[in-house]
C-alpha cells in the first residue's frame, strides 16, 4: 500500500504544494515575530 501511494505522482505532487504553502506559512510568521521583536519603543 505504501509503495502505491508513494509512486503516485498525484501524491508527489500534493507534497509539494504542502511543503510549499507551510515554508511561506514558517516565513511569515518567522517575519512577523522578527519585525515585532526588533520594535523598539521611542
């Protein structure tokens, strides 16, 4: 069953669209907390 499911290109491809659309997730919210801890009070 696995072997299946790992030689699908179908599956592959919706791998990568996961991998893809959680690193830009990590980015942002690595963006989010590096510009807000960088705030520094006047």
């Amino acid at each position: 069953m696995l072997e299946l499911i790992l030689g699908d290109p179908v599956v592959w491809g919706s791998l990568l669209g996961l991998a893809v659309v959680l690193g830009i997730c990590f980015y942002y919210v690595y963006l989010i907390l590096h510009n807000t801890m960088d705030n520094k009070p006047n």
